[in-house]
C-alpha cells in the first residue's frame, strides 16, 4: 500500500503494518539478525493483523493478507529464513 492511499485510521494501520512486515521480511534474509529485535518486530506485526481482524478492517492486496493466509507472522517469516538456508 503507498502512503499517499491512506485515509483514515484503518488504513493507517494497515500502512504501517504493511511497512513492519516489509522490515520482518529483510530481517528474516540476513544472516545474522539481532534476534530480540526481530521477535519483537514478528510480535508488534502479529498485534496489528490481529487488531485489524478484530476491527474489520480490510487489508486485502498487502503483505497481511499473506501473513494470514501461512497462518501467522511467525510462520511468514521462517519462509524467508529457510529460503537463506538453501
């Protein structure tokens, strides 16, 4: 989603986690990553999505949609790590 899309505070949300998951996923294919700092990002990430679940707010076409589709930020994420492995 780009910023100049937002209009209210749904969609600010939706922005800013959408930008959260974008920093999950380049973390998640570092080598070496601080590992505290990437749980807290996958926990703060998982929040949102769960807010928006919670509020309804639509967050169709962006990285959160995928997220829930694997499951959970958690499991998003370890796709990006395993594919650093091969």
């Amino acid at each position: 989603m780009e910023k100049w899309r937002v209009k209210d505070g749904g969609m600010a949300l939706v922005y800013i986690t959408d930008c959260n998951l974008a920093t999950i996923c380049d973390m998640a294919c570092r080598k070496h990553r601080p590992k505290n700092e990437f749980e807290r990002q996958i926990l703060i990430a998982q929040l949102a999505i769960d807010w928006m679940n919670n509020f309804k707010i639509d967050y169709s076409n962006t990285r959160a949609q995928d997220v829930v589709e694997f499951g959970s930020v958690e499991k998003w994420a370890q796709q990006f790590i395993d594919a650093g492995l091969k």
